[in-house]
C-alpha cells in the first residue's frame, strides 16, 4: 500500500544492518590485535598486519584506536627504507624479463632482426641486454642481420630478483642488483612507518567501552554505577566556534592602514557615496565637456537629481577659473554652468572626499597635514571578469610647503616597501587636477613584466587657490588601485566560496 515507504525502510535497514557489521568486524579485529599482544610484546605494526592478512594502514588504525584508551598499549614509531615494484616489475613476475622473452622468441635456426624487434614488446631493451649477457649473437653475413642464440638455456636472473622483493626479502637481493633494478625503473624505494607496539600498566584481552558522557538514560536506570568513563584530557582543543571571517577585502584594507598610520597619517571621512559633480569634477578643474562626465562613464542619479548646498563664494572662484581663468592660468574658456555641477553622481574616485578635506583645511590657519582614505568608488563599465561597476581606491594627500615631486616619489616608494613591493618606475602621465603626474608601475616576478599598480600627481594651482590655501602650499596625491584577480566573482557576489573567505591570506601583489 505504501511502496515508497516499504523502500525506504528496506534502504534504512540494509545501511544499519552493513554499519552493525563493520562495527562487529572492528572488535574482532581489536581483539585479535591484543590476543596477539598477549602473546608477544613488543610487536611491529607490519608484522601483525602479516599475520592477521589485513592492511598495514587498517591495522595503524585499530592499534591508534586502542591506544586511545587508558594506558592498554604504547607505542613507537620507526621508519625504515624497503623496495617495492612498479607496474612493469610486475609484469615481468609474470610473464619474465624482457630479454627472457626476446630469446625465447629466437628460433634454433635464427630470426632476421627487423621481424624479432616487431614481434616482441620491449625488444629494444631486451636485445640489448640479452646481447650484454652473452644468450644472442648477430650474424650479418646475410642480405639481412640474423639475430641467433648463443646458448641453450638461461636463468631469469631479474625475474628471481624480483620475486625476493615481491616477497619482502630484500636482504637476498645484493645492492648492485637493487641499483641496477632501480635504474630499469623495475623497483621503487620506499620509507615505511611503522608502530612498535608494547603492552601498557593496564593491558587486557577484554577491553571495556569507556563511555564519554553521562546520558539520563544511564542516571535513570542507575546503569552510571557499572559503567567506566573515559577521563576528559582538558588539554585538548575545543571544537573551532563558527563565526565570522573578514573578507580578503577587508584583510587588505586593514594591511594599508596600518601601513597608512605607521607613516603619519590620519583617516579622512569617506562616507558620502553620492556626491555632486561640483565636488566630483568641477572643484578638480575637470571641464563640464570632458567625457568622463557622460553618461557611459559615470553613474547619475535620479532622485534626487541636485544638489543645492555648494559653497556659493568657492563656486564663483571656481567657475572663474574654468571659464576666464585666474591665478595665472587661462582657464578652459567655455561657458561654465551652474546647472551641470549641480547634477549628483555616484562619486568616480575618492578624490572628491579629498578636495572636500582641503577645502575645510583652508578655512583654518595652515599646519601641514597628512590624510588618506581607502572606500568604494563606481564607474559604469562593461561587466566581466575582472571589471565591475565599484570597486575600492586607496589614496592619500599631503600638504605641506614647498613640496615638491621628489617628496612624492619618496612617500610612494616607503608605501610599496612596507607592502614588499620594491622595485619601482614612475612614467609621466596626465590627469586633469595634478600636474605633474605619475603612474606607477612594479615588476610582477611571476609575470615577468612591469605592471601598473598606481598614480600619482601634484594638485595644480587651478584646484588648490580656489580653495584659499596659500601659493607656496603644495599638495601631492598618492593613488593606488591595482590589485587584480583572474575573475572578480571569485572574490565579491552571490558565488563567492565561504572556505575561501574563511582560510584565504591577506591578498598580495
């Protein structure tokens, strides 16, 4: 009536039924390891294996099993070197040495060459050393060479050898045969480990199940009273909690800004993830025409869609300084509008956070300062592998007077030194707000080539006086973003492993 459920039970009971067997069969095979060792002690593990007939590695366990309890058996562990044969020794147990069978295929009256060395396997090597030996001669008398027998009968001298060491009587085998055997590639040598095995204090034959916890079975039925408990060993690790992993991610996050506080500097707030292109573009000299600031590049936001809070005298100066010019700069000569940096945006980099930071920095009387900042930045690329829409800047700023490029280049090259990265090259580049600027490159060992792994540059003075801070301070801007891997879903999304989060290494270049 229920056949699914008759199925069900039948599956149950043939498991049970096969687990109750194996635990059967690994008592009598614990009782026949101590039987063994009440009759001599100490014993090796590979002996008893031999005289049981079951595996060595079986045994290892049995014998771990019962040393587990208390004080039954000790052990020793020793290794040794033995031989074993490979799968073309084995063969040649079977079916003979290679230059045995090539004379066996040698008529009385001779074979012509070229027909011996197809019709037998291996007839190279044979020919070879039956030649060697002295069993074959070549007659080339003939329009073809002709292999003949030398001799009547052989011995299989390798054959012999190699039953001795299938037999495990390697010392009946002399060294230069075991060389010469090992050099045909016939035999392997070994280390095994094995157990000498001593009976303890408190050996028995008849070994008593330690129970290991206290059950309201055995308090009800007062059965606590005839059971043996097995002591608690309390310098024993505990079961590993389950808890939370950082992220690679944030392991390498941690790692730059400990980096970052060893050399000097402050974290800087980061947290406005949407910002008005004003401070995203416009406060960093980058003209309202230039096509980051499109619509394939950048992330706009619909609602809500401005921002009407800007610093309304900063806004003038630098409207200035895009359309007309000013502190000796021409300028872009185009009309700036009000309306365009006035449009939120995803913020493109954390350069944004940092023009905010310096123009609070000059509300104040000047002190050089030391600022970096590590957070997410998002731009609309074309997903794949190695891309996606966000991702995570690390920079820095420093203002000082009187700064000049080889300040930077030092401060870059302490940086990647404490992340063991150390040799460097800076290439000139261009970036609307610094001048000069740098990208940085490294060579990949593994690669066996110089890969980029940052920028860098000088704040022009068109980003910095609008700002009010004085012309003999100077900022430099250190950028790193490179930390590539094969494929981005590996590493952020619904696919990421958990194992790998939870056993992966701080991430390095």
């Amino acid at each position: 009536m229920y056949p699914c459920r008759s199925a069900c039970l039948e599956i149950h009971n043939h498991h049970l039924a096969k687990r109750t067997l194996k635990i059967e069969m690994e008592k009598n095979l614990t009782d026949a390891v101590l039987v063994l060792l009440s009759q001599k002690s100490p014993m090796d593990s590979d002996e008893i294996a031999r005289h049981l007939n079951v595996s060595h590695q079986h045994i290892v366990g049995v014998i771990k099993s019962i040393e587990a309890m208390d004080h039954v058996i000790k052990t020793e562990q020793h290794s040794r070197k033995q031989w074993e044969l490979t799968e073309e020794g084995k063969e040649i147990i079977k079916n003979g040495s290679h230059e045995a069978i090539l004379w066996q295929h040698v008529p009385n009256d001779g074979i012509i060459m070229d027909e011996l060395m197809r019709a037998v396997p291996n007839a190279k090597v044979g020919f070879n050393k039956a030649m060697s030996l002295g069993w074959i001669r070549l007659d080339k008398t003939g329009p073809k060479p002709l292999v003949l027998r030398k001799v009547e009968t052989i011995g299989d001298a390798v054959q012999d050898c190699l039953n001795k060491i299938n037999s495990l009587n390697f010392d009946d085998v002399s060294a230069q045969n075991k060389s010469d055997l090992k050099k045909r590639r016939l035999i392997n040598e070994i280390v095994i480990k094995t157990f000498r095995v001593f009976r303890d204090e408190k050996f028995t034959t008849s070994l008593v199940k330690e129970e290991t916890d206290l059950t309201v079975d055995l308090l009800t039925d007062n059965l606590w009273k005839e059971k043996k408990f097995k002591p608690y060993n309390f310098n024993a690790f505990g079961v590993v909690p389950v808890r939370g992993y950082l992220h690679p991610l944030m392991k390498v996050r941690t790692e730059f800004r400990q980096i970052f506080l060893e050399m000097g500097f402050t974290e800087m707030p980061t947290q406005r993830y949407v910002e008005s292109s004003f401070w995203n573009f416009d406060a960093l000299f980058q003209p309202q025409q230039h096509p980051a600031r499109d619509e394939q590049d950048t992330f706009f936001i619909s609602k809500p869609m401005c921002t009407k809070n800007l610093p309304s005298e900063y806004v003038k100066r630098v409207e200035k300084v895009h359309s007309v010019g000013d502190y000796g700069s021409s300028g872009y000569g185009y009309e700036w509008k009000i309306e365009e940096a006035e449009k939120n945006v995803l913020r493109t980099h954390t350069t944004a956070s940092s023009i905010r930071m310096l123009y609070e920095i000059a509300k104040k009387p000047f002190k050089p300062v030391r600022y970096f900042s590590i957070d997410r930045v998002f731009r609309n690329e074309s997903l794949d592998a190695t891309h996606l829409a966000e991702f995570h800047q690390v920079e820095g700023l420093i203002a000082g007077e009187n700064l000049s490029l080889g300040h930077l280049m030092g401060i870059l090259q302490e940086f990647y030194k404490r992340l063991g990265i150390e040799k460097l090259r800076f290439k000139p580049a261009y970036n609307p707000y610094t001048e000069p600027s740098m990208e940085i490159f490294s060579y990949h060992t593994s690669l066996k080539k110089w890969v980029e792994i940052g920028n860098s540059g000088m704040f022009r003075p068109e980003v910095l006086l609008p700002l009010g801070l004085a012309e003999n301070v100077t900022v430099i801007a250190p950028t790193m973003i490179k930390y590539g891997i094969n494929n981005i879903r590996d590493l952020i999304g619904p696919r990421v492993d958990l194992a790998m989060i939870q056993s992966s290494p701080i991430c390095r270049f």
